[in-house]
C-alpha cells in the first residue's frame, strides 16, 4: 500500500502546486487610481473605490456615491525552451488569456461624523491556460484562481481631520487545475502515447479585514494608512482523472481511492502608507509604500485520505514577502478633466532559481496613466492604462527521475485597460 500511495503522490505533486497560479495581488480594478500605479491609494478618496485601499476614505465623501468599474488584463508573456530542456511538445503558445473584471462601490454619508460603505470587487487573482501538448505539460496545463471579495464598510470622523475606518471583507475562491499525466511513466517503450490528465476544481469562501486611518496633515496633505489580514481559502474536492491507459497508473489510482484532496492557501496579509500633496490648484504629488506577505502564501499543505490510510504532503515554493513602491501625479487640465500618471515598483516574490511554470513570477515595473472626465455635476467617468513589466524570467523545473523543465520567458509584459463611472446622489 505504501507504493500506492507514493506513485499517487507523484503523480498528484505538480497539481498541488497549482494554487500559485494565481498568486499576483492585482492593484487595478478599474477604478480611477488605476492610473496611478496605486500611487497614494490609502490617502486620496475620490469616490466610493477608495474602500478596497483604506475604508476609512469614504468618511471623506459627501452624500451617496456609487462607482461602477470594469478592467480586462492580458498579456505577452510566452515560453522558449533552451538547450537543456529534456521534454518534447511546443512552447505553450501565450498561456495568458483575455481575463476580465468588475467592480461596484456604494458609499452612503449617514451624517457629519458616520458613513457606511459596500464594495463587491475582484483584485486577486489570475488565470493561465498552455497548449495541450507544449513541454511543461507535466507540470501545469491550465490553472485558475479567482478571488471575489464582499466588503460592508464603516467609517467614522473621529475629528474633523482624523477618520478611521473597518471593513469585514468576504471572500469568495474559485480554484481550477489541469495537469497531464504520462501513460509511458514505468512503462519505457510500450505503445501508451498520448497522455492523461488529472481535473481539480472547488470553491470556497474565505474571511478577513480591511482597516485604515487617514489623517488631514493640512489642507493640502493627507495620510493614509491600511491594513488588510491574510484570508485562508480551503479548497476541498475529489481529483477527476481522464484518459489513463497505462495499466500501472490506473491500479495506483484505483488502489489509493481517493477521496478528497485538500490545498489550503492565504491570500497575503498587506500594509500600506499613502500621502497625497495638493502643490496648487493644478498639480497633485502621491506616493505609496505597500508590504505584502507572500511567505505565508508559500505554503501549500496538501493531503490525500485513502481507504488504507492518511497520506500528507507539504509543497514549499520558497515565497518571500514583497515591498511594492509608487509615485504619481494628478494634473487638473481643465475644470472638468484630469490626467492621472504613475510609476510603481514591486520586488519578486520568488528567487529566480525557484520560479516556475504554473506562476511566472518576477519583480515588476508598472507604467500607468489615465483620464477622470466630470460628464455633469453628479457624474464622472475615468479611462486607465497600466503596463506591467516582468522583464526576462529564467525558469528550470526537474522531475524526480531527472527530467528538466528549461527555458525563459524573455520580454513578459502585462497590459490592464479599465475604466468606470461615479453617481453622486
């Protein structure tokens, strides 16, 4: 039974990984500061959206607001093999897909101290799909990984220049892998030649906090500073294997009877410090400074329950927390239009020597800009752009029997294009 249970493991190992796939804290979600670079994002409150940064920025806000958002995210971001690469296939194709979005921010101003919030909006997640038979089938086919979170808001005025503000955020996860299976493993030379593949997919919700302070330095400075608490997910579900011809496989399958396999994972505790200086009445400077703990994203603990028995296993994938810093400016073109730019930098959650294929991490540059147009006295309408810059990513991955992964993904980029409209009532 102990065999069994280890070619199970082995052939399960790579699909337990895959939670990472959707390891990249998303700061765009089609809301004004997108174009920012999420410069100033705890301290400057324009509309309702300021919730997802700092809850304590709708007390700023007059009357009832309603923002209603929209971003797609898609990306440059292929495969070449190298010399030392060991597997045969093609190169994947590019594994990321047109991935869109929305958002919906309600603020409502109860009286001179109180106001209420709710936010219902996608900032974690993402989603990859290779070609069937590229080379590193054996490690990740397709993997997606999508958070959703529902956030009532309260903020209050404590004085007329500090406000605090807590918001219990619900998060709904949905997790999907495929990875292939080789119906030649154990089996050299015999005719099994097109390869199997094992299905995970599961849902579940998750629970946590967004809390904030944003302080009034002056009239022309505001502070802000946030805190968001890790939220666990644990998804739970019975692997679905397809295609599986080779005789011993199917005996380990059929023998471990499996019944459910756990992969519980935090979406990362965050920290965040913004200021927003009003120069004059034309130029706006902001700065941001983020710390997210992607260390305890890291590990995945994974377990497998069996008929004869419990068997568990531990994947590490070496994270490491990140520090993410930004700069930006407002420029008030006309008394109706405004001009956003931003540029923000985000160090690599991952060493490069522990990179891989299912999340293609790298530090990040990100090159944003966008417009805010005030269509009439109760309504505003914004248009954003960001480039994310990931530069070349080296990745080598090896098999327990010695077979390399080996290649890079040269010049990876990721576009965001979003936009939105704010109410005022």
């Amino acid at each position: 039974m102990r065999s069994t249970h280890s070619l199970l493991i082995l052939a399960l190992a790579g699909c337990s990984g895959q939670a990472l796939a959707g390891g990249i804290q998303l700061y765009e979600a089609g809301q004004e500061g997108a174009g920012l670079a999420n410069a100033g994002s705890a301290a400057q409150a324009t509309d309702p959206s300021v919730m997802m940064n700092n809850p304590a920025g709708i007390a700023a806000l007059k009357g009832t607001q309603v923002s209603l958002t929209g971003q797609a995210l898609f990306g440059g971001i292929k495969f070449d093999r190298d010399g030392n690469n060991d597997f045969s296939g093609n190169e994947g194709g590019n594994p990321l897909p047109f991935l869109p979005g929305t958002s919906l921010f309600i603020s409502h101003e109860v009286n001179d101290r109180a106001s209420i919030g709710f936010g219902m909006y996608g900032n974690f997640g993402l989603s990859v799909k290779y070609d069937d038979d590229w080379a590193g089938r054996y490690f990740t086919q397709e993997s997606t990984l999508i958070g959703i979170s529902l956030q009532p808001t309260f903020a209050y005025k404590i004085t007329d220049d500090l406000s605090m503000g807590i918001g219990p955020r619900l998060v709904y996860g949905y997790y999907y892998t495929k990875i292939a299976i080789d119906n030649n493993a154990l089996l050299p030379g015999t005719p099994f030649q097109q390869d199997g593949n094992v299905q995970y997919k599961d849902t579940d919700t998750g629970t946590g906090i967004n809390l904030g302070l944003r302080y009034q330095l002056d009239p022309r400075t505001t502070v802000g500073l946030a805190y968001t608490s890790k939220v666990k997910l644990e998804f739970k579900d019975s692997p679905s294997v397809h295609g599986i011809r080779n005789p011993l496989l199917n005996f380990a399958f059929s023998r471990a009877n499996v019944d459910d396999l756990e992969i519980d994972m935090n979406i990362p505790q965050t920290a965040t410090l913004s200021v927003a200086h009003q120069l004059n009445e034309q130029w706006t400077l902001l700065g941001s400074v983020d710390w997210q703990d992607w260390s305890d994203f890291a590990d995945i603990g994974v377990s497998v329950d069996t008929a004869g028995g419990d068997v568990s296993r531990s994947v590490n994938r070496k994270y490491q927390d990140t520090w993410h810093l930004s700069l930006g400016a407002q420029n008030q073109l006309t008394p109706k239009l405004r001009w956003n730019m931003g540029v923000g930098y985000d160090s690599s959650a991952v060493k490069d020597k522990d990179r891989t294929v299912d999340n293609p991490m790298a530090e990040a540059w990100r090159l944003a800009t966008g417009v805010s147009y005030k269509m009439t006295e109760d309504m505003d309408i914004n248009l954003n752009y960001t480039l994310v810059w990931l530069g070349d990513m080296d990745v080598e991955q090896t098999k327990r029997n010695g077979q390399s992964l080996s290649g890079s993904y040269p010049d990876a980029l990721l576009h965001i294009v979003g936009g939105g409209a704010t109410w005022r009532f």
